[in-house]
C-alpha cells in the first residue's frame, strides 16, 4: 500500500495537528472549503494557528467557524473583506487577529515555491505600491521587480472531488483553485474528498494532484 | 518613413454622458476578436452583456477557469462553479481549469490580452489606484487587482469620471494607495474615452454630453 491514509473519522485525518501551527486551508469563498476538516480541527482544539487561504472566512461556517472560537492568532490571505466576512472584520477591529494581505497570485506563487523548493523569487506584482514597502527591489532587464519568499505549511487541509487509495486527487470545476499548490507546499496535507475510489478508477492522465503530496484522505458525503 | 496620424477628438455635445450599458458596450465593441480577457469585480463585468460570441473573446477568471459563461440562472447554479465575484456562472464549450499559479502565471506571464478593471484613480501617467481607500479604519483586501494590473498586455480602467464631490478620478498623481504603476492604457469613463500614455500623458479620444473644453476646465490635468 501506498504511505497516504485513507482515514475512518475526521478525528484521525486532523490527529496530530500542534498549537502554533501554520495552516493552508483551500478553498475560494466556499468553493474547495474543507469545512469537514476545519469543523474536526476545532474539535481538536489546536490553537494560536497562523492560517493562509485566500479569504478569512465567510458567513459562520469553515474558517469564520475557526474564527470565531478563538484559535487563529495570525491570516496570510489576499481578501479578508467581504460582505459576509463579519467575523473576521470584528476580530480584526478589537485587534484579536493579526492580518497580512498578499496579492492573490503572490499568495498562490509563494507556497508554489515552498512546494517547489525555490529560495525566494523576483516578481513584477506591487512594485510601487505599499505592499512592497520594505521589500528588495531589483531591476531585470529594464523591468522592476520585488522579492517574495515562499509561504510553507505544517499543514494543509483541503478540498477535492475524488481521491484514490494511492493518494491521487482529481477537483471539481472552479473548487480545485488553490488545492494542488497548497498540497505541494506543507508537511502535512490532508484532503477531504466526496469519494474515495480504488487505484486505477482515476485516469493516470487526469490526476491532478498525485499521490506523493497526499499524506491523508477523508471521504465525506 | 511614415507619420501615423493621430485619430482626431469626436465630440457628442448634444447628449447626456454614457450610462453604464453603453460603456460596457464600448469597452465590448473595443476588445480585439480573439482576445482572452478579464473583467473585474463590480461594473466592468457588465462588458460581457455586449460581447458577441462570434468574437471568439474568451474570458478568464483568476479563481481558475478560462472560457467562463454567462450568470448561472437559479436551476443552473453550482457551487463548484463560481467566478472571482463568487457569483455562480456557466462554462462554455471549450472551457478550462486550472489552479491558482497556473492562473496567475497567465496574467504575471502577459499571457492576457486585456483586463478591464474599476479604479478610484488613475494618474495621468497610468498609475492605477483601485484596491484600498487608505481610511484608517479599512480594512485591506487586495485580491488579484495587484497582478493583474501589471500582467495583461493592455490594462483599461471602467469609471465614472467625477467622484460624488465632483472632484476628477483621472489625476496628476494619485492620492489613494496604488495598485500598480504605470500600467493603465486606456480610461472609458461615462463622460469621455481617455488613451493614457506613460511618457506623452493624456488624450481625449471622445466625449459624450460635454465638450473637450468644458472637460479640461473641470479636470487639473492638461489634456492633448
């Protein structure tokens, strides 16, 4: 068999998960929000967590849910403000939560390099702008660009569509967003799938994600 | 050698400005056939109400979807299924998906032709200012408004040009906090069409319910 598991109860695929970690949690609003997973770390009670995603949560459930009990100390996201992120905006404003706001493809290039195993790249986003303030600036062949380093997990929880027993994920339409890249970039991914299928059920040509960066499956209906 | 000559000025005097379905018209009437492109959040995804689809105008969405379709109706709806405004939308055929680097490197890798983007500012050098007030008490949300900004090969700003104090968007320097520099290459607002050029500045391509003169006397920039 294959080193990822295929796990009974969310209890077990969230197992292990410290305080103080730093979580990517996938998802694009609710769409590839692994909100089985998010609810069974509450559970849990991990606390003091850094989270990264792209948004801070929505409505009560999810993330707003992981807000709301208190365990988030630090977000890493691109576009926390929402019409329905009121959870986040209020701990935000009673200083309760620290915010870092990342371009959103910085977000996604970031943990690609952590997957990647990349130091630290040059890129042309937010040269001039107050996102870039303090950061490295180098001029490339007429063309100016900011350092960024990588954004690495302990752990990430996402979301797919299917998994295999070898650890193959395929996604769903626009839910697959930043699933794939986050799987690459911690130590520990742990994704929540509508099905669990034998080996071979997905096509090898399809997979999306392969198995190697797949430590844990949770199949929820 | 060749002089190109530079298109004259078309006043319409004799009108009221443009409502927002006529821009979005004009930015749809606008975009090269064949072109991949990406409307912002808010106003200017209007522009895909006028685009013919035998233009063959593909539109991507940088949650991570290329040839994305019209409004899902209420039986359509998928929650999968969403645009970067999380609205539920459609696919057309021939549509893709993808995740967000492979997303993102189509726009940091110039591989879209055009964006069209709401602002707060524009500066007469093409600075563009669209993602945050700058009010203490706001909080900062960025989304992908940074990368695309200096990703597509031709960025154009979709606005009301008058702010509700009546103060010009398009300015000498902008005052809010900038998304990107220099990038903006054309502004359609309700009032007039702008070309923007980092080095020779601004030119007044069409106006609509106002003349050039009128214009330049209630903007603090000089117009060509």
């Amino acid at each position: 068999m294959t080193r990822t598991a295929i796990c009974d109860t969310a209890a077990e695929a969230v197992a292990g998960i410290p305080d103080g970690a730093t979580v990517l949690v996938g998802g694009f609003g609710m769409a590839g929000m692994p909100t089985t997973l998010i609810d069974a770390l509450i559970e849990q009670g991990a606390t003091e967590l850094t989270i990264v995603s792209n948004n801070a949560g929505n409505g009560d459930t999810g993330l707003a849910a992981l807000l709301a009990v208190g365990r988030v100390r630090k977000v890493i996201c691109s576009f926390p403000r929402q019409s329905d992120s009121y959870v986040f905006d209020g701990l935000y404003r009673d200083g309760k939560v620290a915010l870092e706001v990342v371009p959103q493809g910085n977000l996604a290039e970031r943990m690609r390099a952590a997957g990647a195993g990349i130091g630290a790249f040059f890129c042309p986003t937010g040269v001039g702008t107050p996102l870039a303030e303090g950061k490295e600036l180098r001029t490339i062949d007429g063309r100016d660009y900011v350092l960024e380093f990588p954004i690495r997990g302990d752990v990430a929880l996402i979301g797919a569509h299917i998994g295999d027993r070898a650890g193959n994920l395929v996604y769903r339409k626009t839910a697959r967003n930043f699933g794939p890249v986050m799987a690459t970039a911690a130590a520990l991914t742990i994704a929540e799938v509508s099905r669990v299928v034998d080996p071979g059920e997905i096509d090898p040509e399809n997979v999306v994600t392969p198995g190697i960066f797949v430590d844990r499956i949770l199949e929820v209906s | 050698m060749t002089t190109t000559e530079r298109p004259q000025c078309v006043e319409h005097v004799d009108r009221e400005p443009r409502d927002r379905d006529e821009l979005a018209a004009a930015i749809a009437h606008d975009i090269p056939a064949g072109s991949y492109v990406n409307l912002g959040i808010g106003q200017p995804t209007l522009v895909a109400d006028h685009l013919r689809p035998e233009s063959g105008v593909v539109l991507h969405t940088e949650n991570g979807m290329l040839g994305m379709g019209r409004a899902a109706s209420p039986a359509e709806v998928d929650p999968d299924l969403i645009n970067a405004g999380k609205v539920p939308v459609t696919e057309t055929l021939g549509a893709s998906y993808f995740h967000h680097a492979d997303s993102f490197a189509m726009m940091r890798g110039g591989h879209l032709d055009v964006c069209v983007l709401g602002a707060f500012q524009v500066s007469e050098r093409g600075d563009l200012a669209n993602w945050h007030t700058g009010a203490p008490d706001a909080i900062p949300a960025v989304g992908g408004a940074m990368d695309l900004a200096i990703g597509a090969k031709r960025v154009f700003v979709m606005m009301n040009l008058f702010a509700k104090d009546g103060a010009a968007k398009l300015v000498p320097e902008c005052t809010y906090p900038l998304t990107g520099l220099r990038c903006v290459r054309r502004v359609y607002t309700d009032y007039a069409t702008f070309d923007v050029d980092p080095e020779s500045g601004v030119r007044v391509c069409e106006t609509f319910g106002i003349s050039v003169a009128e214009l330049a006397s209630r903007m603090s920039i000089e117009l060509r």
